[in-house]
C-alpha cells in the first residue's frame, strides 16, 4: 500500500518528472509477470546492484512492487472518481491542496476504494505461492517437498487448495458484505 500510495499520487502530481517516474514505475512492474519478476529480483537484481539477496527479501521485494503498482492505480483511481468541485470547497475554506486532499477527498475516495483495494488484496495473497520458485519455504514449497517424499502429489497439492480456499473463501465473504455495506450507505 505504501508503494501504491506514492505511485498513485506520483502520477497525480503536476511535474512531469515526477508523473513520468511514477508511470514507469506502474507499468513496468503492471505489464510483467509476477512470476518473471521474482526470478529477476532473486537473479539478476544482485548481479546489477552487487547485493547479495536472501529468497524471502527478494520475494518481499518483488510482491511489494507488484502488488504496489495495482494499488497505485486503484488508488489514482478512487482520487480522481472525486468531483474537482470537492477541492474547489476546500479551497474556498482556505485549505490548502494537502489539507483538501487529507480531509476531504480521500475520506470521499477510500469508500470508494476499498473493495478494489481488498479484491487486489485477495489476489496478492494468492500470488505468494509464487515465492516457492526461489525455494522459499511457504506452504506450495512444503507441499512439493512432501509430494515428492511421499509419492502422493494429488493428496499433497488438494490439501494445498484448501488451505487457500479455507483462508480465502471467506474473506472474500467479507468483502462482498463490505461492498454491500458501502452501496448501501452510499
């Protein structure tokens, strides 16, 4: 969320500099894989930087980009969903474009952000399973380790699917009654 909320108003900002950062930033960690990414940070990123990376800080590292770049535009989004009308009234009470901003339109646009954020949410989660290609040990990596010590993949990966689905079905349940909630007091 942090690096969604500086992508977000990276690309709302009135230098281009900035506003040209901040969308390359979006698109390039938008328009490649996760999966790609990953192996880039682990592999490649030490080679370029000279830094030696352990898997968990090289799959934290590439999840918070990736997952930051979706934020930032659901972010952009929510912020811009806000009438211009709302920042003219903070300005005629001699707020200043931050203050409006803080107390006026994003309390308006995180209504309107939050299931987008939260559906973004769920998708992230399940993205981590990924991180099992650097051989970190999270539960696809120890269900491959006990696939292949028991000769019973089918066994070992269903119960993978539902753990995921025992985690994720219901906050997704949440989510729909917060959608509903919000509609309702929109």
């Amino acid at each position: 969320l942090v690096f969604g909320l500086f992508g977000a108003f990276g690309t709302l900002s009135r230098f281009k500099a900035v506003r040209l950062t901040a969308l390359t930033f979006i698109e390039a960690f938008r328009c490649t894989p996760i999966l790609v990414q990953l192996i880039w940070f682990y592999y490649a990123l030490p080679i370029l930087a000279g830094v030696e990376m352990t898997p968990i800080t090289a799959s934290a590292l590439a999840l918070s980009l990736y997952g930051g770049s979706f934020y930032s535009e659901i972010i952009r989004g929510g912020i811009i969903s806000i009438d211009k009308g709302q920042s003219e009234a903070g300005a005629a009470l001699g707020m200043t474009p931050g203050q409006s901003m803080r107390r006026i339109v994003l309390p308006q646009a995180i209504k309107r952000m939050i299931p987008a954020l939260m559906n973004q949410s769920i998708i992230q989660f399940k993205n981590t399973s990924l991180v099992s290609v650097l051989a970190v040990p999270d539960l696809v990596y120890q269900s491959q380790v006990a696939a292949h010590d028991s000769y019973r993949p089918l066994e070992t990966y269903t119960a993978v699917a539902v753990a995921y689905a025992a985690i994720l079905i219901p906050l997704t349940i949440l989510v729909r009654r917060g959608e509903k909630r919000l509609a309702v007091s929109e």
